[in-house]
C-alpha cells in the first residue's frame, strides 16, 4: 500500500501543476490481477490510487478503463471504454472504480488514441493519466499515441508500477521518442 500512497501523490503534485480536466485510464487487464510483495493484487492497488486522486482532485475527472485489445475507436462502446463521464461527482468515480475487475490483454496504444477523442470532444483540455503494470499487447504504437496526443495539445502520462526493467526501459523510450 505505501506504493499506492506514493503513486497518489505523484499524480495529485502533478495534478496541482496541471489544474484542469483529467481523464484517468485504468489498466484492467488479467496481469493486474497479480500479486504485490505488499500481498495485495495490482488492480487493488491500482483502485485504491485511482480513488486517492479522485478524492483529492478538485476539477473534473472522466474515468475509461481497458481490458483487452479494441481497435474499434469509439470510447463509448468495446473494450477500451468511458465508464463515467466528466464529473465533479467523487462518489459516483469512486463507484465507478470499486466496479473494475482484471480482464484480457493490454491496449496502451489504443487507449490513448480513444481518450485523446474522448477528452477533446468531451473534457476540453484535458490531461490523461494512464495507471498500468506492463506494456503494449495489441500491436500499438505507443509513441505514436503519445506523439499524436501532445500534437492535439492533449499531454500524457503513463503511471507504470511493479514494472520489471524490461518494462521500465520499453516504456521509458517510448515516453522519450514521443516528447
């Protein structure tokens, strides 16, 4: 749990640095079920980061979550999906969270492409946070997305946790080759 309080942290000083709009992507696919050093399984602690920043954020925050591949491009509908709107509403968020449940593959690529639509077409100026354990699974291009997002004035972070150092560095190059 000390990660999840770390993690909070981070986004709720980045989150102040930011003031606007945030889309929070969660990562709901089947290696977040796995288990912690700590004993508690990724997506609880996923769950209990989300909901830390919902509760201390003070603008509008949008929730989409992923659990397996979805090419599809609609946010409101597939595998990559908006599960609550932009809202001030914590308790409905947070409701929201404690719904989500570990799932199938690993759409990075495609669940910014999604959110960057969404947060244009719904959240203004919105920033995303994308909360995950791993990387890449559906053949996308995560620079690309990332690349793409900050051209359309939308600025991303991948917020990657028990990450193993492949996974760190993979990561890593692709937030690089985008900025």
């Amino acid at each position: 749990m000390k990660t999840a309080k770390l993690l909070a942290l981070g986004l709720l000083l980045m989150a102040a640095v930011y003031a606007k709009p945030l889309l929070l992507i969660i990562d709901a696919s089947g290696s977040m079920e796995d288990t912690l050093p700590s004993g508690e399984t990724k997506i609880a602690t996923a769950k209990s980061v989300a909901t830390e920043t919902i509760n201390s954020y003070n603008d509008q925050i949008a929730l989409m979550v992923y659990t397996d591949c979805d090419s599809g491009g609609d946010p409101m509908s597939g595998s990559i999906i908006v599960s609550n709107a932009f809202t001030t509403d914590k308790s409905a968020l947070t409701s929201k969270v404690s719904e989500i449940t570990a799932n199938s593959d690993t759409p990075l690529a495609n669940s910014i492409t999604e959110g960057v639509l969404y947060a244009k077409q719904n959240g203004g100026g919105a920033q995303i946070v994308i909360l995950t354990d791993g990387l890449e699974t559906c053949d996308g291009d995560i620079s690309g997305a990332i690349q793409s997002a900050e051209q359309q004035g939308i600025n991303v972070k991948l917020v990657g946790f028990a990450l193993s150092e492949e996974d760190k560095q993979n990561i890593s190059s692709a937030v690089t080759s985008a900025g």
